[in-house]
C-alpha cells in the first residue's frame, strides 16, 4: 500500500501564495466599503508585495541540527 504524502511546496511558492490571497482579500474588502477601484487596487497590491517578503523572509522553519 503506498503511502500518500502532500506535494512539497517551496517557500517561495508558499509565500506568493500567502501574499495573493490576503492582496485580493484586501481589495475586495476596500471594494464593500466603498473605496475606489484604482485605490482599493493600489492598496491590495502593495499590501501583497509585503506580504509575500514578510512571508518570505520569516515564514520558513528553521531546521533542526
């Protein structure tokens, strides 16, 4: 019987993923309260750049020794 195991994700790939996701939640979350597209847009997309390099810089474990 083989043993399933979840595909390995590099973290690179871990935090860009991070960084989309909560960009486009912040985008859609300006968009209900009223903000402008271009500006919700604007936000969502620097807020997803420090994201992902926040995710990217301190999100990984360290290994073990």
């Amino acid at each position: 019987m083989p043993h399933l195991r979840p595909p390995a994700f590099s973290p690179g790939f871990t935090a860009f993923v991070w960084g989309l996701v909560f960009g486009a939640f912040i985008v859609l979350g300006l968009l209900a309260i009223g903000i402008s597209r271009p500006t919700a847009v604007l936000f969502g997309v620097v807020a997803g750049f420090g994201i992902f390099f926040f995710v990217r810089l301190t999100g990984a474990d360290q290994l073990r020794r």
